[in-house]
C-alpha cells in the first residue's frame, strides 16, 4: 500500500496554496472578491509545472514563481549547514517527490547522472539525433546535452 501524501502550506502563500511529499503542488478551494459586495468560489486544482530552460518544473503561486524541486526540498527534506542546492537523486528532473531530492554543498553533484552521461554519449556516437531529442530521451536540458557532447564526445 502506497503511503499517504502528506501536505504542507507553501510558505508566503498559506491557506491559498500546499505541496505534498510527493512533489505535487495544488491550489485550495477558496472565496475572491469578484466586485463591490460579490464574491465567488473557486475550486482548488492541482497546478501543472512549467519546465524553464533547465527543463526544471516551476509553478506560479500567488504571482510568484517557485521551482517544484526547491519548494519540495524546503519543505520536506532536512537541509545540512551550507547546503544551497538541491539535487534529484535518479537524475529525473520530473521527479520531484520528497525522497528523491537532496540538499548538496557544492553543485557540481547536481548534474547528470552517470547513466544519463553514457546515454547521451551512446545516442550521439551511434544515432543521427538532434540535441533536443537526446535531451528529452535522457530527462536533460538541451545545454546539458550540448556540454555533455562539448566535453566528452569526442572519443
């Protein structure tokens, strides 16, 4: 049986937005003034993530725009002294469930997997791919892709 998923208020946004464990974000079933004396009820939905540049999820709360990874890890994850960066453990930067995400010192471990590496290099030594292909096949960003090349695909 699956655990059950635990919610949190995002923080600046409490009684309007929550993330779960899970790496899901959703709004909550609220009242707005619409004009004058009226008002209307809006139901709560979970929010899709956007993906930036980095093919990283973010969502809008409130006007504001939080990376899934980041507001999961801040709300869930025990975050070490010095730590500022956040890191999918799998390497799969759409899985941003709690038990996959980990504070790290240094950023250089929040890159590509060893088995993301040896994909890229593998499609890009033995198929015809664009990078953008590479990048969606490996769960990377097409720079990812473009500097694993730059920096190691030349055998």
């Amino acid at each position: 049986m699956p655990a059950p998923e635990i919610w949190k208020a995002v923080p600046d946004a409490e009684n309007r937005y929550e993330a779960s464990d899970h790496g899901r974000v959703r709004s909550l079933d609220r009242t707005i003034q619409v004009s004058g004396d009226r008002t209307a009820f809006v139901k709560g939905r979970f929010l899709k993530p956007v993906l930036n540049p980095s093919g990283l999820g973010t969502v809008t709360c409130d006007g504001r725009r939080y990376a899934v990874h980041i507001l999961i890890a801040t709300l869930f994850v025990e975050r070490p002294e010095g730590a500022r960066h956040v890191r999918h453990r799998n390497g799969d930067r759409s899985d941003n469930a709690a038990v996959n995400l980990q504070w790290v010192v240094n950023p250089i471990f929040v890159g590509p997997t060893d088995d993301q590496i040896a994909l890229v290099l593998a499609m890009h030594q033995h198929f015809r791919m664009s990078q953008r292909d590479m990048a969606s096949r490996a769960s990377l960003s097409v720079w990812q892709v473009s500097q694993i090349i730059r920096l190691r695909g030349t055998p």
